[in-house]
C-alpha cells in the first residue's frame, strides 16, 4: 500500500492513562488507569503551502502540544505506519483532534497515552492492525522504556522486561476491588530531569528489598491479594533520590498511609501520588488527607478519583 491510498480515511482511537513504577517496580511495572487520550486522526494530501499537521486539542495541552511532526502522537503514527511497509508517510498531512484528560508532565503516562495511541492509529487507517509485540517493540523504542507503554497498550497490570532479543510483557488482570486516589499538584516534573537525580549505583540492600517486593508484590496480585499493594508500593530505588527534588513527597505518602490508604507511591517520576485505597474504604479521608498535608507544604493541587483499567488501547470508530 502507498501512503496516498490513505487519503480521506479518519479513525479514532483511545489509550489509557498509566502509573509506571509503580512502588518498587522501577521501570518495570505499570497499571493502566481510567484518565484516557482520544485522538481522531484524518490523512490529507500534504501541501507545502500549509502546516503539515492541523491540531486541535480539548483538555489537557490545549495551546501547547506541538502542531508538527515532532508531536508524539504523529512520530508514533508514521513509524507504526513505516512498521506496515507504507511508504510516503511523511509527505501527507494529518487533521488531528485529542481530546485528553492526563495531565502532562505529572506521571500518568500523557507521552505513553499519545504514542500508543499513534501506533494503534496507523494500524486502523492501513485497515490491518499492528500486532502487539511489534507495537510493543515501537512503542518502548521511541518512549526509551517499557513500563507506561506496555499498560497504555494492553490494559491491566503489567510487568515488562527489555531485552536484546526485543521486550516481554506479562499482562495481569488489574484488581477489582481498589480504587486509585491520586492526588494531581500543579508542579510538572519532567521525566528526563527526574532521572538525572538517580545514582548509578545503589546498596545492595536497597536493591534486594526491591526485588523482594516486586516478587511478593506481583504475586499477591496475580493471586487476588490487593493487600500485596502495601509492600509493592514501597521503593527504595528512586524515589528516596527524587524526593531530593520533590521534598513533599514523603509526607503526602505517609498522609496517605495513615489515613487508611493500602499503599502510597509516585506515580511514573511524578508529580502524582497515587494512593491504593479499599474500594468501599476511606477513599474521601485519604484524598483529603493527601490534599492537606500537600497545602500545609505550600503545594497546590486537585484530588482525582481513578480506577485500574483492564482495556487498553482500541479503536474506537474508523471511516
């Protein structure tokens, strides 16, 4: 197929919001959350007289996602289509509308939400869809890691591993009995300067108690025990170093935990704390317990209420 036959077709596509990390998951676990990007994406014939790309955007990033080929969404949606051996891609233009409700730059996979959603988008205009490993594989390689991607895609809970051989996932039904509390504050951290607070090297000590909880953590889980969250979510890796740069951090977690949360962690390299919360349990107390101690610290912010998301990223409609 040459990238001219897509002329005139329009799809719409949806992706999940993520929470990465995920407690001792470092780069390795993620949930997908309820928060969802949905992109409606029209090819048209390019011409140089114009933008090649028309953006229109209701919610977050609105006035701020770049109009242009740099936008995450459309280098995921011309290297899907490339994946597909459609040539030409980048010399049409693109009619986009997002309409998306993950905050960018506070660690609910805004970025993982757009690529996965490109890839799945070139898939339902080329009329034959991409399959997992492959949009797994382009999705980890244009994020650089796996742990936003693998959950914006699939749904649920996941573990992933990137190896030479390409990335593997294990994908868990998430738990049906917890809700998510996350508390949003205003201040974006970006990730790339979030890993530069990380050391290279860690004590041993610190590096087998995560691996501990990781393991306890994903077994509980795969075994309906959502009480496992209140080890999983306990992390010795990063967020010690990044509470360097978000000093808030320990005392919204702990605000969290003593207000009857299950667990408390960063979610992705923040600024969101997510706190796992009994269903039928103090949701309310915890989010205002979270939003106290955060405005007590002089940081402002909103309390929003998400759920595990077992569906990943689908297409929604196709003309």
């Amino acid at each position: 197929m040459n990238a001219s036959e897509l002329v005139g077709r329009r799809v719409t596509v949806e992706a999940p919001a993520t929470i990465a990390n995920l407690g001792a998951g470092y780069d390795t676990l993620g949930l997908a959350v309820t928060h969802a990007l949905r992109v409606t994406v029209a090819a048209r014939e390019g011409d140089p007289r114009t933008s090649p790309v028309e953006l229109k955007v209701e919610g977050h990033g609105a006035d701020e996602l770049p109009a242009n080929r740099s936008n995450r969404f459309v280098v995921a949606l011309e290297d899907g289509l490339a994946a597909l051996g459609i040539e030409g891609a980048d010399r049409l233009a693109w009619t986009i509308d997002m309409r998306n409700e993950i905050p960018l730059e506070r660690g609910l996979g805004s970025s993982a939400a757009a690529t996965v959603a490109g890839i799945v988008a070139a898939g339902a205009l080329a009329g034959r869809p991409i399959d997992a490993p492959t949009a797994l594989r382009l999705a980890t390689r244009i994020e650089g890691h796996p742990d936003n991607v693998a959950p914006a895609l699939l749904g649920g809970l996941t573990a992933s591993v990137t190896l030479e051989r390409g990335v593997e996932t294990i994908r868990l039904d998430p738990p049906d009995d917890i809700a998510v509390v996350a508390w949003i504050p205003d201040r974006r951290l970006a990730t790339t300067e979030m890993r530069r607070v990380l050391p290279d090297v860690v004590p041993r000590a610190d590096a087998v108690a995560n691996v501990a909880r990781v393991a306890f953590g994903v077994a509980g889980l795969a075994s309906g025990r959502s009480g496992a969250l209140a080890l999983l979510t306990e992390d010795r890796l990063h967020e010690p170093y990044r509470a360097a740069v978000y000093p808030e951090l320990p005392a919204i977690v702990a605000a969290a935990r003593a207000a009857g949360a299950i667990g408390a962690c960063l979610a992705g390299s923040g600024s969101t704390v997510a706190a796992f919360v009994a269903a039928d349990g103090p949701v309310d107390e915890v989010g205002d317990a979270m939003q106290a101690a955060s405005q007590e610290l002089g940081l402002a912010g909103v309390v929003a209420l998400i759920w595990p998301q077992p569906v990943g990223a689908r297409v929604v409609d196709t003309d």
